[in-house]
C-alpha cells in the first residue's frame, strides 16, 4: 500500500521494508503491529531476515519482492539498495510491457486516447526518424499536420544537429528503450521556436520498434521562471541595498562581508552608532535554509531588531526581546542565528552575546559564543560575555558560512599572526568566498580599534 513511516528504521528511503532479526518485531504491542500491518507468519516460521522490496511501475506500487532466509544477518543496506534497483527494473518490464498492450489495443481507443492527450505527442519510426502519427495538440503546437506535410522527420521537427540526434536515437533510446524527461527546443512549421519538455518509451508494435514522444508546452513556464528571476534579483539588490553602510570613524576600522549562494541570502548584519559614535552595537544573522522565504526572514530579524534598538536595551535584553518576537516569522523547522556585540571604545571593552552562532575572532583567535537559537523558545537562555579592548585590536564576526570553511585542514594558519594585519585578513576572507570555496551563505563583520578611552 506505500504506507511506510521514514522514522522507523525497519523501512527504507524508498519504501522498503527489511530486518536481520525478525523476531523483535514480536515483541512489538498491538497497536505498533498495527502501524506496520505485522502478520508474523514467515516470523512463527522461523524465518529471521526477510526484505520486502515494492515493484514500482511509474510510481505505481504493481508487485512486491520478498526474500527470506531462516539466518540472522543475511542482509546490509547496501544489498537491499540492490534489490531495489531490480524491482525498479522489473517495474521498467511492466511498463514497457503494458505500453506495448496498449498500442495493440483497438485503433479507436488509440486515437481517443492520443486526441484527448493534453500533451503533443508523435509515433516515430526508430529505423527511418519519420514521425508517423501525430495528436491534435502536436498540430497545435508545432503547426505541422499528417498526412498534409508528410514526410515528416524529426529533423525537421527538432533543432539539433544530425550527430546529436544519431546518438539519441542509436545509444539512449536503443539501449535504454527509454527517454527521460528533458528540455528541449523543437521548430515550428512557420519557423519560430518552441521550448518543450520532452520524455519517451520505445515500445515494440509487431516487431517495430516505435518511439513514443510526448511533449509539453513550456512557453508559459519559462516566461514565469523568467519573471521569477527578474523578482529574485530584484530582492538580491534590495537586500544588499538594505545592509547597512558605516564610514569608518576615528575610534574604528569597519569592514562588511556579504556573499550569498544563491541570489539572496539568509544571512545579515546589523550595524548602528550609538553614545556620539563611542559605542558601535552590531548583529550578525544566520537564518536556516536558502531562498525567498528565508530572505524574508532575514529581514524580518532586521526589523525587529530595529525595532527593539528604540527600547533603549542592554545588548542581552534587546537579544531576549527579539527572541520573544521572533517566533511568529518562523516555522517548526525554522530558526535563526544571532550573535550580538557592542564596543564600548570610551570603557575600552567588548560585550557579545551568543544566540546559535557559536564563535567569534579576536586578533585571530577563536572566542566560543555558547547560546540557543533564536525563535524556537520564549524562554531560552542566552549569555554574555566581555572582552577588555585596547588599540590595535581586531574582531571578526563571521557566519558558519565562513567558519565552517575555516574549520578546514587546508585553511589551517589563515589569520596573520595575532592578527595584526588587518587589511589582509579582510583579504583573504574576501578571497574565500570569490574562490567558490563557501558552501553556504555567509556574511561578516570585521572591525579594528583605532581609539580608546
């Protein structure tokens, strides 16, 4: 029936079913028996490994594969894999075996159901590439129609070069007897293109061997896809353009990082002068996942850290509020990253507070930020810590984008020593994440103290 539970270690990713030691399964209470259809007669029979492999016909469970053997052990994931790999090949069979009963079937159900297909579809000769029968929708599509334009061959049809289609139609189609879903750019009969997504199965029809090809209009999808990119970038540029820009002033060097993955990025910054420009309060913000959804939620930290910054807080305090707020912008299986840090250059000290982003760089050095995450409780817990500053001293506050990275053997020794040289740390960052080197987003700020007292 397809109903497995990815939880419990007795099914796999693809919905098989196997254990080494039945017998455990007896122990089971009615109601967890219940929950996995337990019958237990290959068990009482003494069989201790069994694996039940589903037969899979284009997603369609049509059979079930059993192996038992009266030994423990007798299986491995790796071995189950296999198996399954031989029910999707025997799925394949049944397929292929159903589609050549299906063109054996009386002509008038054939053309009904090639009329009514909402998709184009062809029927080609794999011998001689001459597309043989068409359905209304192909005419509609690609403007040809049979037997008005016949000869028609795919050539015609498609545009490719001949080597191209030579290896289509005598290596993937003649091996595999399949094709898999592709984009691809077929030519109308007036000339002008027309993007389709196309897929196929060769079936036999009294000892021919046809190519069925089935294609989908994609016309409207990639003017959505082409305005979604439009929409993408222009959330990229009001990201950045919302990331704050601080001129250096005379207590301070600031340097800012911003390197998404993607377009947009679920990391930020926040950065705001405070006391007559003595004290520089900053955030760093890692939002879990990637996307649109995420970015909004980057924002909306954004503003309520913004909005929090007007209660006139503590750095923990406003840490603590923005905890409390965040929840309603999240779901079960999202949160946020957060570390806090305030420069006091009049007291000459460093106060920070870590939410789920766990460490910090002094004069290259690691400083452990140990605090839960933002949004998954009202209640949770935060620390601060404190760090006396003096002239010459630099920071980097950096996302796991660039910490995991730096975690790496190949990035031992990155800092120059004690980190006294500044410009060229902010560099060799940079030059991280424009190497390719990053696998996440990841964004930073970076800070050298020129003033103090």
């Amino acid at each position: 029936m397809g109903r497995t539970d990815l939880r419990d270690p007795l099914f796999t990713a693809n919905g098989s079913a196997w254990t080494n030691h039945s017998s455990c399964l007896l122990d089971l209470s009615e109601e967890e028996a219940a929950k996995i259809n337990l019958r237990g007669h290959c068990i009482r029979e003494g069989y201790s490994s069994f694996a039940l492999i589903p037969i899979r016909a284009n997603r369609e469970i049509v059979g079930l594969l059993q192996l038992s053997d009266r030994k423990n052990d007798r299986f491995t994931l790796a071995t189950i894999r296999i198996f399954e790999l031989i029910g999707s090949s025997i799925g394949a069979a049944f397929l292929r075996k159903k589609s050549e009963e299906a063109l054996r079937a009386s002509q008038s159900r054939y053309q009904a159901l090639m009329e009514q297909s909402s998709e184009a579809l062809a029927l080609i000769d794999m011998q001689t590439r001459e597309v043989l029968e068409i359905n209304r929708r192909f005419t509609e599509l690609f403007g040809y129609s049979l037997p008005d334009d016949a000869p028609l061959y795919v050539d015609r049809v498609v545009v490719d070069s001949l080597q191209n289609l030579d290896r289509i139609y005598q290596s993937t189609l003649s091996q595999q007897r399949f094709m898999p879903v592709t984009e691809r750019v077929f030519r109308h009969k007036n000339g002008t293109k027309v993007h389709v997504e196309r897929t196929g199965s060769v079936v036999s029809v009294d000892g021919r061997d046809l190519y069925l090809a089935s294609m989908r209009d994609m016309t409207a999808e990639r003017r959505r896809q082409t305005a979604l990119s439009r929409d993408v970038e222009f959330a990229r540029r009001v990201q950045q353009g919302l990331l704050p820009v601080l001129p250096d002033s005379r207590c301070a060097i600031i340097r800012s990082l911003y390197c998404p993955a993607n377009f947009v990025s679920g990391d930020s910054y926040h950065l705001e002068w405070q006391n007559d420009g003595t004290l520089l309060r900053g955030f760093l913000i890692d939002v879990s996942g990637h996307g649109l959804s995420t970015a909004i939620q980057t924002s909306s930290i954004n503003v309520l850290l913004r909005e929090a910054a007007t209660f006139k807080l503590s750095l923990l305090e406003q840490v603590r509020l923005v905890n409390k707020r965040a929840a309603k912008y999240f779901t079960d299986d999202a949160y946020a990253a957060i570390l806090g840090f305030e420069l006091d250059f009049f007291l000459g000290e460093l106060n920070y507070v870590g939410a789920g982003i766990t460490q910090f760089y002094a004069n290259g050095k690691k400083i452990e930020t140990p605090g839960m995450f933002v949004g998954m409780w009202d209640d949770a817990e935060f620390e601060a810590g404190k760090i006396v500053v003096a002239v010459g001293d630099s920071f980097c506050f950096l996302t796991d984008g660039f910490t995991d990275s730096l975690a790496q053997m190949e990035n031992t020794g990155f800092w120059s020593p004690n980190g006294l040289d500044f410009d060229a740390d902010v560099a060799a960052l940079e030059r991280l994440a424009e190497n390719g080197n990053l696998h996440d987003d990841a964004s930073g700020v970076c800070l050298k103290v020129l003033r103090v007292g």
